[in-house]
DNA sequence: CAGAATCCCCTTGGATACTG
DNA sequence: CAGTATCCAAGGGGATTCTG
C-alpha cells in the first residue's frame, strides 16, 4: 500500500483484490481449518475437528465447503466402509503460505508493540 | 506457512499471531478507511465517509475506533470552530503496507483463477 | 465416520434521526 | 462537523440431536 500514489475510486481494482482476500480468509476458523490440512497432507473430517481447538461440527462444515467453494481445497470420497473423506489443500490453496507468513510476522510484531510483550 | 515442519497445537504462537492480524482487519471496511487515510496524509471524518463508497458514519465511527484501539491510526482534534478531527496513521499502521500489498496481490491472482477473467 | 438439522443467542451492519 | 442513539434485519456461531 503505497500512500503517495493513488486516488481512493482511482483504486477500485486493488481494493477487491485485497476483499476477495479477505473474503477467502474471513471466517473464525479458516487460517486454523486450512494449518490441519496443510501439516497432515491429507486430512479428515473428524481429526480436523479434534486439530482445531473448539470448533465445531457444524462450523467445521460450512468453513470446508466454502474453503472448496473457493478451491482452496478439496474434497475426496474414499471408497471404504465407513465411507471417507479426505481434505486437501489444492496447489492453489498453498500459494496462500506467503501471505499467512506475512500475517505471522505482523501479528507477533503487533503482539510486542500494542498488546504488550 | 510450510506444510511439513509442524504440527498442530505447536503452532499455538503462529495461529494466535495470525489472528491477531486478522483481528485488526476483519471489519468490512478496515482496508478501505485505512487507504482514505493513507493517501491524503490527513483526512476528517467526513471526508472518510465520502471516499468509502458505501459507509455509514456509525460503521465509520467503530472502524475508527478499533483502528484507533489498535494503534493504527490517530485522532487529533484541532480547536477550530465547530472542532476539526484529523485522523492519520501512525508509524504502526504504515507497517500493515506489505501486508496489504500481498493481499492485493494474491486477490487478483485469485480472481483470475477462481472467479473467472 | 461425516456430516445435516434444529434451536437460540450474539454480533454486524444498514437506515434513520438526533446532538453539541 | 463529528459523531451518538435507536431500531431492526441478517448472518455468524455455539450446543445438541439426528442420520445414512
């Protein structure tokens, strides 16, 4: 965000650019839905829900379908029985790293500086 | 955000860091209050509330004051009459630029992608 | 196992009107 | 000018129960 060189609705493109981000990333749980997935590779329904401290199932549900939605995700069905179900992130799902790197970064850095310590 | 170095529940710091950004972006129209600022340097509040396309002034009022809560920004009032208010960024809240520009960044490779064009 | 359904509360945010 | 106050609607999100 360089403050010296742009009009505000001279902007309209970044600014949607920057909503569609946060639109991806908005919801309570996804950053933390979106780390189980990562880490494990492969990840299912119920061990994301005992990964995610609190979360619910019913949350749990809506914040994946909209993770797909936005294919950052995918959904796998396992021909077993039981039947199940596999998480994964898609290769579009990971070039989110840099910006949750970044977020990393800033919010300890915040941390220090505004919440204290 | 690498994929193989860590579990969940030993990313406790990470996570929280990352939510603590997201807690200080979240609202509707963080990002595009912050960018009015920016850019003029100095801005009242009415002027605010005619860059942000779409705000209300009791939208405008909360997101200023969490802004303010956080350290992003300040409010100086001048003694004119009726008072002035100007609202800036401080020091803190230009350091949310990298952040901002990657957001920007990866929405448009976003849009590209998923929403088509 | 992997959810869907239901109930219910709380917060977000919009619209409008009012004040120092 | 710079907000507050008030009312209201929609949605987010928790807890619990039910299902193929």
């Amino acid at each position: 965000m360089e403050c010296e060189d742009f009009k505000p609705n001279e902007h309209k493109e970044e600014m949607m650019a920057v909503q569609d981000t946060m639109d991806v990333l908005r919801g309570k749980w996804k950053i933390e839905v979106l780390s189980s997935i990562c880490f494990y590779n492969k990840r299912r329904f119920s061990d994301i829900l005992n990964d995610v401290n609190g979360i619910s199932n019913k949350m749990l549900s809506k914040e994946l379908k909209e993770l797909e939605i936005n294919q950052m995700i995918t959904r796998t069905i396992l021909d077993t029985h039981p039947v199940t179900i596999l998480y994964q992130l898609t290769e579009h799902g990971k070039t989110l790293g840099t910006i949750i790197d970044n977020m990393t970064e800033w919010g300890k850095m915040h941390r220090k500086k505004i919440i204290g310590k």
